[in-house]
C-alpha cells in the first residue's frame, strides 16, 4: 500500500479507503462482528490507514465495532466519519445539514467511536436547505474545538461545494480538503463538473460504489452467479438484461480482466486510480475473500489498450454546456480562428 496527501492537507492516506457500511447485521445484508473484525484487520495488515464510515451506518453498529475494533492504535487509523441522516421519525431536527445535527451527531459518534477526535468529518448528503454558511462555521468550530481535524463532503452539487470553499477562503474558516462521490464506470457523470471542481480546488476524491452495486464483478451476467450479492440474483439479471449500457460495460470489464490475468473487480478498481485527477476507491466487503480480492488491485497496472476499451465502452454524453464546447464553430468563435495555436 502507498500513501498520498488527502488534497491539500497534509494528512497522509492510504491508496484505498477501507468502507465499513456492511459492519453489522442490522440492515439484513451486514457482516457479523467476527467477520468485520477480519476484514478490519486484513486492511490494516495490507497496509491501509484510511477507514470510511458514518452515523447512520447499520444503525450505529458500524461505528461502535470501529471503536472496539481501534483499540490500542487509534493514532495509526485515519477515520472519516458522516452526519445528516437519521432513521424516520417524528423529530425535524434529528436529520440534516444544520447547526443542530452537526453538533448531536458528532458527539454521539465520538461516543460510539470511543474517541475524543475524528480525523475527517463529513457532510453526508446535501439536505437542499441549510445555508452553506452555517455549514462552514460549524465545520470551523468543531476544527478549533479538536473534536474534528479535517472537514469533508459527501453528495453535494458541485457549484455549492465551490460556494462553500471559497467562503472559507475568504472567512478564514477550515475548507472542504475532500470530496466523496458515487464514481465508476457506470457513474462517470461527475466528470461533467464534480472531477474538475475538485481538481481546481485541491480537493481528494474518494469514490463510493466503484463497482456499481456488485455489477462490476460480472457475477450477474451468469445463471446463478449473483447469489452471494445483496440484490437478488433473478431480479439483478432482469436488470441487466434490460440495460444494454450496463451490460456492455460488465462484459467489457469481464473481458478484459480475463486477457490481463486479474478479476473484474481488481480492474474496475484500478480503472478509477487511472484517472487524470487522483481517486481513492472506497472499497467495501462483506466477507474476508472479498476484501483481500479488492486490495489487490494495488498491483494492477491497466495497459493503454485496455483503458482506451473501458473508456470507450463507458464514455456518456456530458451535456451541456460541455458539448457546447468542443464544436468547431463554438471553438473557433472563442478564440478567434486560433484555436490550434493556443496552448492550454
């Protein structure tokens, strides 16, 4: 495992990010605690620092087997928790972005985490109402408190996570120093405006679901071979059928990963550090085979050939206005005829 710095920090991070919304039972497709603890200690022994999870996470379980888990080397782990969410219910406040849920939901993860500090504290989920102003000084707060070292953001629009980065700046408050998004080859929206924010920022990005819910491994394109998977195997393969675009990009990553000798998890993981803008793969497991598969994409280094092929067979449409740009008229307008003679 190497490290790199976690945007512009200097907080050192391991080259993948162990997620851990699988550790415990309560959500019906969970891990035991027995098993948690040994893909918890497999990742460590590989190497790996940075540990993902969240408040909400198997209704607080995941956070508390972190806390036991932890014991006698928090120092060495660097943990990224979340607040936003809460369980339905009758209270208006228990959930969101706000002062209010910020300030309840870190002490209670401290509590669970059986710690006094979080290395990285995340905004979950844009809650569409909370001023990003009250974000940041909350975030600020907690930093100059110590509960927190960093602040992060998870699920946001790319033009407020600017917003919210830029106040900091100019306010002197602690900014956003990472992204976290839904990033793979069957989500590369984020390429649109998410990727060049973060470039532009300095921001880290960490990826969630890099293998797309398990379709990425190729287990649904075969009878039966989806049964270890948290969606069912008959409905997962109606799915598949029905989505031509999902399909061609399983098979394309099945196939390629047969000519290069690895899994097809190992090479849509290693297609997301390919990219231009450094990518951290959250990855998650619910047993020990599946962790050990995953972190040995590490040694996976992807020809050109192949990354032409999945980049090609996963390419979208990013919309406007960045097809707008790259018509030759539109090119040619902007840059009075010199395009070609303009370096970038």
């Amino acid at each position: 495992m190497r490290y790199q710095l976690l945007g512009k920090s200097g907080l050192r991070v391991s080259e993948l990010c162990l997620g851990t919304m699988t550790f415990g039972e309560e959500w019906g497709w969970g891990s035991p605690k027995d098993e948690s603890r040994k893909v918890y200690d497999a990742f460590l022994e590989a190497g790996g620092n940075f540990i993902d999870t969240a408040n909400v996470y198997t209704n607080g379980t995941s956070e508390r087997l972190l806390g036991e888990f932890m014991a006698g080397h928090r120092d060495r782990v660097v943990l990224a928790t979340k607040y936003t969410n809460a369980a339905p219910g009758n209270d208006p406040n228990a959930a969101g972005n706000h002062r209010k849920s910020m300030m309840r939901a870190v002490e209670a993860s401290l509590e669970r985490l059986k710690t006094d500090y979080i290395d990285l504290y995340l905004l979950h989920i844009w809650d569409q109402k909370t001023p990003i102003e009250e974000v940041m000084r909350g975030f600020d707060d907690l930093v100059r408190q110590g509960k927190i070292l960093y602040a992060g953001v998870s699920d946001m629009p790319a033009w407020l996570v600017a917003k919210g980065n830029t106040l900091a700046e100019l306010r002197g408050w602690s900014p956003f120093v990472s992204l976290q998004i839904e990033y793979s080859l069957l989500e590369r929206t984020p390429e649109a405006d998410l990727v060049p924010m973060a470039a532009e920022f300095g921001l880290g990005v960490t990826a969630w679901s890099p293998l797309a819910g398990g379709i990425l491994t190729g287990k649904q394109l075969q009878p039966g071979g989806a049964k270890e998977s948290r969606q069912s195997n008959e409905s997962m393969q109606q799915f598949m059928k029905s989505n031509a675009f999902k399909e061609a990009v399983a098979r394309e990553v099945v196939a390629v990963a047969r000519e290069i000798g690895h899994s097809p998890a190992q090479v849509a993981l290693a297609w997301l550090r390919h990219r231009p803008h450094p990518v951290i793969p959250i990855i998650g497991a619910r047993k020990l085979a599946q962790v050990k598969d995953n972190l040995a994409c590490t040694e996976v280094k992807l020809p050109a050939a192949a990354l032409d092929r999945l980049n090609k067979v996963s390419t979208i449409e990013l919309g406007f206005p960045h097809s707008f740009f790259t018509k030759d008229m539109v090119r040619s307008l902007s840059s009075g005829g010199m395009w070609d003679k303009i370096d970038a």
